[in-house]
C-alpha cells in the first residue's frame, strides 16, 4: 500500500518540469527510490524478491540520494552561492543513483555487483566532497556571516 500510495503521489509531480534544474530534479530521483523500495519490501515479504532489495533500494537509493541531494543544495544557500547545481553535484547524483541500482540488483539476481554498488557509490560521496570542499571551507561569497 505504501508503494502505491507514493508512487500515487510521485505521479502527481511536474517531473518534466524540474529536467532542466539538477537540485530539484535530484530530489524527485531521491523520492522515487522510495515506491521501489517499499513495493521490493512487500514483494520480499510474499518471498517474490530477496528482502534486502528493498533495503538497498530505500538505504543507499532513497537515503543516499536524499542526503546528497539536499547537502548539495543547503551548501550552495548557506554559503551565499547561486542555486546552481556545480558539474560535481550531477556528477556524484549519477554516481549515487547508478550504485544504488546496482546494489538492488545484486540482491536481485545474486549477483557480484553488489561490490561494485558500493564502490560506485561511495564514489558519489567523494566527489561530492571533492567538489564542495573548497565551497564549504571557504567564507560566504555574500559576505554575510554564518
């Protein structure tokens, strides 16, 4: 039911409207892990799919895609930057996005890449953190304090 009810409200979204803005648009990503996850969870519960699927699937899709995109976002606002997504943001939601699809289809057909998943991305973490650190470590460009 919750895979439904949230695929429900997903489709409700002007997806095709948030294309062109990467910060916006890796929130939509980071939301639509969340009816895969929970309908691999109930599949999992009738033993249709391996359960940890949709563990991966809501713990490195869902989460890891959240916590990138909104970290992305919240660094460039609170350091008085332009809400422009830097190459290095679209660079690690792909990374996120991409080893977290390989995780649940690990778990899925038993396969070796769930190494691979991981690697990939952890990957996404560090070039975020690559891309953000100077942004992060540096004063605001507004010249506002905080």
């Amino acid at each position: 039911l919750a895979a439904v009810v949230l695929a429900a409200r997903l489709g409700r979204w002007r997806v095709h409207r948030a294309l062109g803005d990467p910060l916006v648009w890796s929130l939509h990503l980071g939301y639509a892990w969340l009816p895969i996850g929970f309908a691999l969870l109930a599949l999992g519960a009738f033993d249709a799919v391996p359960p940890i699927a949709g563990l991966h699937a809501l713990g490195a899709g869902a989460i890891g895609t959240m916590v990138m995109a909104v970290a992305s976002r919240v660094a460039l606002g609170h350091t008085g930057r332009a809400l422009a997504a830097p190459p290095s943001a679209v660079a690690a939601y792909a990374l996120v996005t991409t080893g977290a699809a390989l995780r649940v289809a690990s778990a899925l057909v038993g396969a070796p890449p769930i190494a691979l998943g991981g690697a990939v991305w952890a990957a996404a973490f560090a070039v975020f953190a690559a891309g953000y650190a100077a942004i992060l470590v540096r004063p605001r460009v507004d010249g506002a304090t905080g």
